[in-house]
C-alpha cells in the first residue's frame, strides 16, 4: 500500500498514471553510423589486420563500428561483417563496446567524468553503465555529507547523506552481477576532486540532480520492477527503487533547509536549474529505447518514457515543490 509520504504519493500516482503504456519502442536507428575498415577489389582500402577472405574471388572481411545516436541508449557497436564479391554482406560477429544511457540513475558527482559502459550485449552494456552511475553516486553522498558538515546543517541531514552513500555501495555491487550476466564489462567511475561548494551551488546542484534525476530515477526503477522481462532485474530494480525514494525525500528534504538560506535571485537560479532538469527529461523522453533494453531490462519505451516525464512534472507542479520530508 502506498505510503503517505508525499515523495511516495507523487511516485505511485505518477506510475500508476503511465502504466498502460507498454508498446511502441523505437528500435535501432542506422543514422550516425561509421564504418572504420572495409575491404574490396580494384584497389578500393583496406586496414592492417583486415584480410580478404577469397582474394581470387574479391571477398573481404570487415571491421566496422556503428554509432546509435538517435535512441537511449547512445552505443557504438563493433561488427565483423563478409562482404562478398557481388556486394552481399553477412554479419558474422557483433559486440556491443560502448554503452551510455540517458536514463537517470543516482546522483551524479560534481567532477564526475563521464564514461560509457562496455559489454558483449546491449544489455550488458547498458548495465555495466549503470552500474558506474550507481558507484558514482557514492562518492556523491560521500561528498554531499562533507559538504552539509562544513555548512553546518542539521545533523539527520548528514547522516541520511550516509546511509544514502552506503545504500549507493549495494547499488552498484548488484548491478555489477546483473551486467556480468548479460556479458557487460564495468569500470569504475572517474572523478575530479571539487573544493567544497557554496549554499548556492549546493541548492543549484540538488535541485536538478536530486529533486528531479533521482527523483525521476526512483520511479523509472519503479517502472522496471514492473516490467522487466528477466525476473532477476525486476527483484534488484524494486530494491533499489525503494533506496532511491528515500534518496529522493533526503533531496527534498534538503531543497527545505537550502531555501530560506538563499537570496531572492539565488532561488530564482535554483529554480532556474530545476526547470532545465525537467526539460532535459522531456527531451530525453523523445528519444527511442533500444527494444532489448525494454524487453530485458524494462526501460520504459519512448512512449512510456512521455507519459512518466509528463506525469512527473505534472505531479511536482501539482505539489508547489512542498515535499520537504
């Protein structure tokens, strides 16, 4: 049964406003796409390490990558394609070897340096990236805490700032076995050290990455506790979902404390920020999702991903932002 908490209500009115919306994802799109070998006859190139398969016959072996840009998520994928002498071409191996998604997952570190994920799958790609994202998030809590210290904010603030950066640490072990799984290959996250930040850049920072990304990142974990196809994801998605709304009453929480504290102009950016953050969902949300992803992992689809980003806004202006927990 929802709770009454008010982050939990808009949560749970948000998903079960978007629910029916299941179908429709838009799948890979050859635009960007880039070929960096390729073979042939009558003295067309070919690279080192690309040999033909009947030089006689003119059939070639090619090594080629393929940018998706147009959906979530953002992949390069490597092939190994036959060309044959007619101009037939038959794929012969693939690996996905890049993988960034769109999808808003954790807090993200001021300095964070971002890297996609890497794996033989979509899939693992996908989730190796999270993963990344879900240990980035520690160091952000990590962060996050010191900061509140040094402005001296009340003392459960610094310690939900903690226990959220400890909830980070199971996040990110979870989703490094779930993309094992599906062949994906995890790295850790690179982060540049920041000085601590003022009130304003603090207020600036948890508008958008808190009281919009993670909060936005709570539900669409909701949504693929749901309805991924693999029951393992669905019982880690629904796990972490549930860390993920108390992150997100932490992030309102805090917006509470910052905002008497700031100037009139000063809250004029910090809602600035908060504006922008939404708007970026909505253009996200335009986007195609890869359909594995959708199938497999439960991402929702471009038109689930419209419904939940409409709904979501709409919530949050419903509620005047009064969701200081």
């Amino acid at each position: 049964m929802p709770s009454s908490n008010p982050i939990d209500k808009i949560l749970h009115h948000v998903l079960s406003l978007s629910l029916a919306s299941l179908a429709g994802a838009r799948g890979i799109d050859t635009e960007g796409s880039t070929t960096v070998a390729r073979g042939g006859t009558g003295g067309a190139p070919h690279l080192a390490g690309v040999e033909p398969m009947d030089p006689a016959g003119g059939a070639y072996e090619v090594l080629a990558t393929r940018y998706t840009e147009i959906c979530d998520p953002v992949e390069r994928t490597l092939y190994v394609l036959a060309v044959g002498a007619g101009g037939d071409v038959q794929e012969l191996e693939s690996e996905v070897i890049e993988s960034e998604s769109g999808v808003c997952i954790g807090r993200r570190p001021a300095g964070l340096q971002r890297t996609a994920g890497r794996g033989a799958t979509r899939v693992g790609a996908y989730l190796a990236n999270v993963a990344q994202l879900e240990a980035a998030s520690v160091l952000a809590f990590d962060a996050l805490g010191r900061e509140l210290v040094q402005h001296r904010a009340p003392r459960p603030l610094v310690e939900r700032a903690r226990l959220a950066g400890r909830d980070e640490v199971r996040h990110a072990r979870l989703m490094r076995r779930l993309s094992a799984r599906y062949g994906g290959r995890w790295e850790p996250p690179r982060v540049e050290p920041r000085p601590v930040r003022s009130l304003e850049d603090l207020a600036i920072d948890n508008a958008a990455e808190g009281c919009v990304r993670e909060t936005y990142g709570a539900l669409v974990g909701m949504w693929q506790g749901r309805c991924a196809r693999d029951p393992l994801v669905r019982r880690v998605m629904t796990r972490i979902a549930r860390d993920e709304a108390r992150h997100a009453k932490l992030s309102w929480a805090l917006d509470a404390w910052l905002r008497p504290r700031l100037s009139p102009a000063e809250r004029r950016r910090v809602e600035e920020a908060r504006r922008a953050a939404l708007a970026g969902l909505e253009e996200a949300a335009r986007r195609g999702v890869d359909p594995a992803l959708v199938a497999h992992a439960g991402v929702p689809d471009e038109r689930a991903s419209r419904a939940l980003s409409r709904s979501f806004a709409e919530a949050l202006a419903a509620s005047g932002h009064q969701v200081g927990i």
